[in-house]
C-alpha cells in the first residue's frame, strides 16, 4: 500500500505553492498518495491550521504523514519539527499549529529537522514548505528512520487554546473558535462540556448582543434565515443560520464571546 500524504497550507489555488509541493514529493516518493485536506486557511492564520488539523487527521489511516504548513515565521528561528504518535506523523513549523497534537495522548517523539541530507539541495529563507517540508515528508514516507532526520526536543510551541470559564454555576463563557466558509460560527464549547455544565438541563446561547434559544440536531429543523444552535461534525457547538450566515447576521470574527446558561424550560435540546 502507497504511504499517504495530506496537505493543509494557506498557499491558496491561484499561485504554484501548492502544486509545487506536491511535486517535490512525487520527485522523491513517486509511488505515494497525496491528499488536499484544504489550502484555502488565510494567510499566517495559525490557529485557524490547527483547527483544520485536529478535526481532520484521525480521519486517515493509520500511518498518514500529515503535512501542516502555514509558516508566518518562515527564515526566522522557529525550528521545522517531525512528530510521531501512536498513530500519525506530522510534519511543519513549530510555530504552534500542533496544539492539538502535541497535548493529546500517544504522543511518541518529537525531531527537530536539521539533516540537510533530507532537504532539497538549495534552500529559499521564503519557502520551506518546498525545500524542507515536503522532502522530510517524502523521505519519510519512503522508509527513512525518524531518528535519522534530526534530535529530540521537548520545548516546542504550544497556543495557549481558549478554553471555556465557568461563570456561575448553569453559565458559562466561551469565545468563536473558527467560522467556517458557510458563516457558521464554531465555538469551543463541546458537547461534553455543555452536558457538563448545564447538568443535560436546556441551555440558551448569547453572542453579539442576540439571545439565540433555539438547539436544534441539524439545520432542517429550522426555517431558512433563522439563527440556531447546533453540534456541528466536530462536536462543537456552532451558532448557524439554515440557508444564511450566522458571521453575516452577527458581524461575528473569531474571538468574539459566547455564553452559555442553562435554563429549566424546555426548548429542543439537542442532547
């Protein structure tokens, strides 16, 4: 079976990045796959990276070289870093687009990349992607040890990822995580977490001065242009609007609050 490669960059589709990084590894790997999870993340969006990545690498098999490159420190001295879980190998800049990664059980090791054998011969200070990323991503696709690409490190970047604050008991203030190109507003409320804090009562959500009441399991069970909250495929909750967008109608960005309370009346709990 061919070793997979996936792809999150904020290269866009306009521009040659993307396609050349893919040739630089089928010029090294030819016999393996490559995946475009997506390289329309805005640019120097690194959160946004990280969002991307940890809601869509399990999705792969076992084995998958997931490469993440949205790299504003670029030439700088934010070091090129391999990881390897349980399961996974991640290859990108240590600039904190492995979060998700790195706090998250399984993790095995952690390589900064400095063999210059696994490099392209000559390196812009503009495109590591091409000339670091994407050859390591090849060579270790092609059978090459970890060990071999570089030394152990323990320091590595982490964001410091907003986590929902418990008010008072039955409220709770979270912030938008990510809004996705349909306007729909993902907050960093789980569904756990809600269960957790509102004790599986019905909970109503406030964001931009709107009182949104409405939970609902999926979109359908709304009318066209209504604002509601719902469990999107991540498992987070999201403020949305059937058929519009909840950024358009809230003027929402990322960052912006949310709050959650519980509430004793009854009101299409999607539970």
């Amino acid at each position: 079976m061919a070793q997979l490669i996936t792809l999150i960059t904020d290269f866009g589709i306009e521009d040659t990045y993307a396609g050349v990084l893919k040739g630089v590894i089928l010029s090294i790997s030819p016999s393996c796959s490559i995946v475009d999870i997506t390289h329309q993340i805005s640019p120097q969006a690194v959160r946004a990276a990280c969002f991307a990545l940890s809601t869509s690498y399990a999705y792969f098999p076992k084995g998958t070289i997931h490469l993440a490159i949205v790299d504003p420190g670029v030439g700088g001295k934010r070091r090129p870093l391999l990881i390897e879980t349980k399961d996974y190998f991640f290859i990108g800049p240590d600039n904190g687009v492995f979060t998700a990664i790195l706090v998250n059980p399984g993790l095995k090791s952690v390589i900064e990349i400095t063999n210059r054998e696994y490099f392209l011969q000559e390196v812009s200070s503009t495109f590591h992607g091409r000339d670091i990323f994407a050859p390591a991503a090849a060579h270790l696709a092609n059978g090459c040890l970890i060990s071999r690409f570089g030394t152990p490190v323990s320091d590595y970047v982490l964001l410091d990822w907003p986590q929902p604050l418990v008010v008072k008991p039955g409220e709770a203030q979270g912030t938008i995580i990510h809004i996705d190109r349909f306007g729909n507003l993902v907050t960093n409320f789980s569904r756990d977490h809600i269960k957790q804090m509102t004790g599986n009562r019905a909970f109503r959500i406030e964001c931009a001065g709107k009182i949104i009441a409405k939970i609902v399991p999926s979109y359908s069970y709304t009318q066209p242009g209504e604002l509601c909250g719902v469990f999107g495929s991540s498992n987070y909750l999201e403020i949305s609007v059937t058929n519009g967008s909840a950024r358009d109608i809230l003027y929402a960005q990322p960052g912006d609050c949310v709050k959650i309370t519980a509430v004793d009346a009854d009101n299409d709990v999607c539970r």
